[in-house]
C-alpha cells in the first residue's frame, strides 16, 4: 500500500514537472512533436530507475558508512554522467536500434535536473531500497505522461493564430500552467 | 580536439552589460528553467537564490578561466560539472550555516544549482575560451540578469498573491490569488513575463 501511494504521488499528485518543476528544459525543448516526446520520455524513465538503484546503492554503503556525506552532490552528479555514458555505449554496441531511436536524447539527460532531483528526494525523505525503485519509475513514468500530453497541446497549437509576442516559449509556459492546474485535481488524492 | 582561443574583442563594460538584457539567461535564452519556477513564490527567496547562483557562477567562471589551458577537450564537461558541484556544496553549507530559514525555504534547489544549464552554458561559451577578467565581468552580468529576473517573478507573484512584496504590505485589504504561489502560478506568470519581453524587444 505504501509502495502504491509513492507511485501515484510520484506519477499525478507530486509530479516532477507541474509540481516540483524538476526537467523543465526537456519539457519545452522536446514537447513540440510527439514522437521525440515518446523517445526521450522512454529514454528518461530508463535513466531514472538506474539512478534510483545505484544513488541509493553508493549513497548508503559508500557515502553514509564512511562518513562522507558531504560529498553527496559532486558524487552523484558524476555517477549520473557515467551512467548515461555506459548505458550509452552499451546501448550503442547490444542494440542499435533503441541507441538510434534514444539517440541524442541521451546526452542530454546529465543535465536533465529531474535525475539529481530524484537522488536528492530520495536521500530527503529516506526511502529504502525498494521504495526508492518505486519512486524512480514512477517519477520517470510521471515525467513521460505529461511531456506526452504537452506534446500533443503543441502539435494542434502549432497551427493556432496567436500574438506573436506569445509564439514560443510564451504560449507553451502558459499551456503548461493550465496542465499544472489541471494536475491541481489530482491533489486530493493522497498527501505526502 | 584542439581548442581555438576565441577572445571576445567587444569593450570591457559590455561584457558586464550584455548578460542584463541581450543574453538574459531567464528571459532571452530560457535557461535554468527548474530553481527560476520553483523558488520564486516570494521576491526574498527568488533573490536569494539568484545571489547563490551568482556566486556559484562567478567561482566556477574563475576557476574554469584560469585552468582553461590545462583541460583537454574530451573531459572538459565533466571538469566544468565537478566545480560546479564543489562550489555548489560551498553554498549550501553556508546557507545551512549563517540563513538556516532561506535554506530550508530554497530546500533541494539550492542542490541543484548543480544542473542549472546556464552555468555550464557560460562556461562552454565563454570562461573557457577567455581570461579572467572578462569570464568574471561576464559571470557578474549574467548573474545580475539572473537575480533580476528571479526578483521581479518572486515580486509579482508575491505581489499578486499575498499583497506584499520582501514582506511589506503593498495593497492593502488585497485579496489573494493564491494560485500564484502554486506551482501553476509560477508557469503562468513566466509565460506572460517572457511574451511581455518579446514585444519590447520588437519595439526597439
């Protein structure tokens, strides 16, 4: 019960984008079309859950029992770069089509904030292992659902009449503030 | 990877200037979307974490500009990123330290000052191909800009959503709109901020 109320939060009711505003530049960079939308929300969901297990891993049996946990930030921010780069290069050598299909994405997702956000939430709150898992995935799955339904805002906007003082990035942050509003609903649901 | 040099030749007070409007990192480049939403709920937090930045920026430009001979190209993300993450680490110590209350208020995002793209950004584009004392005129203007736009956002939305601005009472009998201090507020307000800076931009 307490694992399914970490994913629901994870997903709807504290999700990383509307909620904390953790990757938001993915989310305007990559929300005009769909099918990139998809790739890099799998690519990220991917990441994620890798982080969750190997953060948690180094966190509590390297860091916290050598008593080093002031190097917290600098640790973490290089087991994510690393651990892009090897699934990267793992991906490229075992499956050439998911590393064309993730492609870029990839790279760019060490400086995708929502990645160090979840390592750091999860050192916060003191999840244990499982937990963390959980709230990986569900952070990931969170991320991808409303980087999907931006997407597809944009794509019916693309053909909009607008101001041209709002194309862009104006009209997007305000498409994405009615989608945090109507996120809002969900809130009731559970409180973490 | 051979690096050229590629000294900025523009007069000494523009690099200063330029990081206020032309490339304003929030309102012009959109970068370091994530602590710009998040923390500015009031014009003290907003400001606050424009001045930590601001810090971490011109550090990082310093260190960055005065080793930027001696890293080779293929590791140079990874070195920009670990002393960023040093003087991150710095900052937040401090915080914790000496403003105990603005610390817990910034909460994770001072941590993540780390991934704020503009910082790497301004080391790509510039501390690492200039010397030191433009890559710190140039770290001070873009932070500069960076804590205007945090402080005019935390003001507005403060503004809006309580009456006040820094904790004075501004409207009085104002009845607030609390959706600005949600994170909805955040995005809306940007959005209209970022419109209203194309239309001067277009006038000029």
């Amino acid at each position: 019960m307490e694992l399914l109320l970490i994913f629901v939060a994870a997903v709807l009711t504290n999700n990383f984008v509307l909620h904390y505003f953790l990757g938001i530049c993915p989310f305007l960079g990559v929300s005009s079309r769909m099918e990139t939308a998809v790739g890099m929300g799998l690519a990220v969901i991917f990441v994620m859950t890798l982080t969750a297990t190997v953060t948690w891993l180094i966190y509590h049996h390297i860091l916290v029992r050598f008593g080093l946990p002031f190097l917290e930030y600098v640790t973490f921010i290089l087991v994510i770069a690393s651990l892009v780069q090897i699934v990267e290069m793992f991906l490229r050598r075992f499956s050439p089509e998911l590393y064309r299909a993730l492609g870029i994405y990839l790279p760019l997702i060490t400086t995708n904030c929502s990645i160090l956000g979840l390592a750091l939430f999860m050192v916060l709150r003191e999840y244990d292992f499982i937990e963390g898992l959980v709230f990986g995935i569900g952070a990931g799955i969170g991320f991808t659902l409303v980087l999907t339904i931006m997407a597809g805002i944009r794509e019916e906007l693309a053909f909009a009449d607008l101001p041209r003082a709002f194309r862009g990035a104006p009209i997007t942050l305000i498409t994405a503030g009615i989608l945090a509003l109507a996120f809002m609903g969900f809130s009731g649901l559970i409180r973490v | 990877m051979e690096r050229r040099e590629e000294v900025s030749r523009r007069p000494w007070y523009q690099e200063y200037l330029k990081g206020l409007w032309e490339e304003n990192p929030i309102f012009r480049m959109l970068l370091g979307m994530c602590p710009t939403l998040a923390v500015t709920t009031s014009a003290l937090n907003g400001l606050s974490m424009g001045l930590a930045t601001t810090f971490v920026l011109t550090s990082t430009s310093l260190v960055v500009s005065i080793i930027r001979k001696l890293v080779p190209g293929q590791v140079r993300i990874a070195t920009f990123t670990v002393i960023i993450a040093t003087f991150v680490t710095v900052a937040d110590l401090f915080l914790k330290a000496k403003f105990p209350a603005i610390s817990k208020a910034l909460g994770p995002y001072v941590p993540l000052i780390v991934v704020n793209c503009f910082i790497l950004g301004r080391q790509e584009v510039f501390a690492s191909k200039n010397p030191t004392g433009r890559s710190i005129l140039d770290a001070l203007g873009v932070g500069s800009g960076f804590i205007f736009a945090l402080t005019l956002l935390g003001s507005i939305r403060e503004l809006l959503g309580s009456g006040e601005v820094f904790g004075h009472e501004v409207i009085p009998g104002w009845h607030p709109w609390v959706v600005m201090i949600l994170p909805a507020g955040a995005f809306l307000t940007l959005g209209f901020l970022v419109a209203a800076m194309n239309a001067i931009e277009r006038t000029k």
